[in-house]
C-alpha cells in the first residue's frame, strides 16, 4: 500500500516537472507580438542581443524552479506524515519536557529544519542562477547569514501561532476556525506595525536618505499625496542585489517610504520620482488595507475550509500516521499542506486583484508626474537590471505575476501618451 502510494507520487511529481520543463523550455514563447515590434514596449529597442538572450535563459530557469518547489513542499509534508516522522518529532519533544512551552517550539524547530534541509538544494540552485546571471551579487556567507536570520524568525514566529492555534483546536473543537481567525486580525495588524522596526532591519541597514535634494522632492510629493511620512529610508541593497526596489511599508507611526539604494544609483531622479509616485499610488488609494481585508477574507474561507478537510484526513490517515486527532501536534505537517494547496489554488485570483491594483498605482503615477519618458525609462532599466521577461507565457503570467508585465506596462504609457498628444 505505501509503496504504491511512493510510487504514484514520484510519477506524478515526474510528469508535472516534465510538463512544466518542456513548457518553459520548447512550447512557451517568451517573444513580442508583432505589433509591438519597434515600440517602447519592444525588448529589442532598449536590451542589447546578449542581454536579451540572458533574460530570455534566465527566466526560464528561474520559472522552472519555483513551479517545481511548490508540489515538492507538498511531498515533503506527505513524507512527514507517511513515514510517521512527525510523531517522531513529537515523542522526542515531550522526552524533554511535558510542558506545552517546550514541545511546541521544539517539535517546529524539527520539522523546520528537516523541511530546510531538503529544500536547501533548490534554494542553493536559485540563488546560484541569481549570482550566474548577475542579479545576486551577496557573498555566500552574507546569504546564508540572512537564510538563518529567516530561519530562527520563521521557528519564532510560527511556534507563537501554531501554540496558540492548537491550543484553540483542543478547547474549541468546533469553532476554533473562528476563535483562530479572530486573533488573525490583531496579529496582522501587529505584525504590520512591527515590521519595518523590527523585522526588516534584522537583514539590512536602514538609513535617511543621503541625497537630500532627493528625500526633499520625494516628501514634497508625499505632501501632496497627503502621505503623513516625514523621513524617505534608504537602504544598502547594492551588497546584496542588482535589482531595484522601492516602498511604503507599515502602519500608524511606523509608516515609512523606503528606497533601495540600487534604485538611485540606476536611476535619474525623476525616474526615481516616478516609481515613488507608484508606491505612494499604493497609499493614497488604500491598498494596503485592501490587502488586510482580502486576507481576512481569505483566511476565514481557508481556515474554515481547513478544520473540514483536517478532520476528514485525520479519520481518514491518522491511524497510518500515528495521529490520534486534530489537536494532535503531529498533525501539524497536514495543516500545512492543506493551507500550501489551497493558497496556490487561490492564486490566480489574488494575483489577478494584485495586478489590478498595479494597473491602478501606475496609472496614479502617470497622472501625479506627467512624465511619461521618465516612466517608460524607469520600466526599462528595471527590466534590464533584473533580467525580466517582457511579456511571460500564459502559465507564468497567471501563476506568478503580480504585477502587469513590462509589455503591458509599457503599452498602457505608450497609448496614455498618444492620448495626451491627441487631446
Ligand atoms: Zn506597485
């Protein structure tokens, strides 16, 4: 029965990695339609022939990976399960200690680690295509340094809820969907707060703008956007990475604009005040809270979809797992695979709200800057600093983007200029 089982999931694994292989790599066309051949939005007009046959491998690969890294998480938690390792992991926490407050974060600090372990090799591939192609440009022993801060905050963060949420599943069998989705809102909105203090500057150093005829247009425009921020952050993200990247991030009195510095030194100023003007699009139209309230929403669905389908695994594999019930630790790794698969078939659709949004940031950007040069400037030398793909396939389109791609980004400028050319 169990090596039936291996068997079947080896070879569906198999063929998916083939599928996807021969899609990115043979049927997938990553070309412009013809068109757009010789516009702004065409590759060839502003990519050297190199550059553009680097983008075109690289994002193949890179592609390739990361839709193969998501079913083979699945198997990892499968594994776990099947090979009653996660009962393991708990019979060796309790040997310990009985106490709640050290099994809880012992038995996640195993599964963690066995989870990084075998993940480690396609991290350690990506990140090699990253240095390859000249994108990552971090020390190795920067990278791993910044892979075990994430690490240890992952362990932190996830014994907190996951304590408090089994703790909720044994005193609220048949609610603790609900009791669990109710603390969601002040953890979010903490998290939140805490992030660009807390978290964000345990991987890089954060620092006032050193250009400060810059910072000062950048907090004319913030005024003008009602944006109550009165310090832009810059960031030293040239030791670590050739792309570029600009935001606002926090809420209430931690709300701050915050700048790579690989954006300044790659781009002119008004380009740099494009981007700016995107993310402060982001703010005013209230995205941010958007977002709160589409994964409240979703949440609710996935957790209540979650404690059904948890019970019915539990009924129905517990015994071959060593799993008693659902408010048994060890059915930890089934929780996870559950919220993996349906966070992935919910995808599409948050992606799609997301790039909408984008649409809506660029197009605030556009109107705000009346400057449509710096604009499409600004697409292209992000384009090519991070190698991107101008127009994805279909599949990574859906799949994967979050933002409109470059194609149609430049396109909607092009025709906003025609527009404002014809009016
Ligand atoms: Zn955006």
């Amino acid at each position: 029965m169990m090596k039936k089982r291996i068997t079947w999931i080896i070879l569906g694994f198999s063929i998916y990695a083939l599928f996807m292989g021969l899609y990115l790599f043979s049927w997938a066309d990553f070309g412009v339609p013809e068109a757009y051949k010789g516009t702004a939005a065409d590759p060839a007009t502003f990519m050297t022939e190199r550059e553009l046959q680097l983008s075109e491998e690289y994002s193949r690969y890179r592609n390739f990976l990361s839709f193969i890294a998501i079913p083979f998480e699945w198997i990892i938690y499968l594994g776990v399960l099947g090979f009653g390792l996660s009962k393991v992991f708990k019979q060796f926490s309790e040997g310990i200690s009985k106490k709640k407050i050290v099994v809880v974060p012992l038995y996640i600090l195993l599964l963690t680690a066995f989870t990084w372990v075998l993940t480690f090799p396609l991290q350690y591939w990506a990140r090699s295509l990253s240095v390859k192609y000249g994108i990552n440009t971090q020390s190795f022993s920067g990278w791993m340094k910044d892979e075990m801060v994430s690490f240890w905050i992952n362990v932190g963060l996830t014994s907190l809820v996951i304590g408090v949420l089994y703790a909720l599943i044994k005193r609220f069998k048949k609610k603790w969907w609900l009791a669990a989705w109710g603390l969601m809102i002040p953890y979010l909105a903490f998290m939140m707060y805490i992030q660009p203090v807390v978290i964000d500057p345990l991987y890089n150093d954060f620092t006032s703008l050193s250009d400060k005829e810059l910072e000062e247009q950048i907090l004319d425009m913030a005024e003008t956007a009602d944006i109550p921020a009165n310090r832009v952050f810059e960031v030293n993200m040239s030791e670590k990475t050739n792309a570029m990247n600009a935001y606002v991030s926090g809420i209430g009195s931690n709300l701050r604009i915050v700048l790579w510095d690989t954006t300044m030194n790659k781009l002119d100023d008004d380009e740099v005040l494009f981007i700016m003007a995107h993310e402060m699009g982001h703010y005013v139209m209230n995205h941010l809270y958007g977002n709160l309230i589409g994964a409240l929403g979703t949440s609710l669905i996935g957790l209540y979809l979650a404690y059904r389908l948890l019970g019915g695994m539990i009924r129905k594999w517990g015994k071959s797992w060593g799993i008693s019930s659902e408010a048994d630790l060890a059915s930890l790794p089934a929780l996870f695979l559950l919220f993996s698969v349906m966070s992935f078939v919910a995808s599409p659709v948050e992606l799609a709200i997301s790039r909408h949004a984008e649409v809506q940031a660029d197009e605030y950007a556009i109107e705000m800057t009346e400057d449509v040069d710096a604009a499409v400037g600004s697409f292209q030398t992000l384009t090519v600093n991070s190698l991107n793909e101008v127009n994805p396939p279909f599949l990574v389109k859906y799949l994967k983007y979050g933002h409109p791609t470059m194609m149609e980004r430049l396109i909607m400028l092009n025709d906003y200029k025609k527009n404002t050319q014809a009016e």
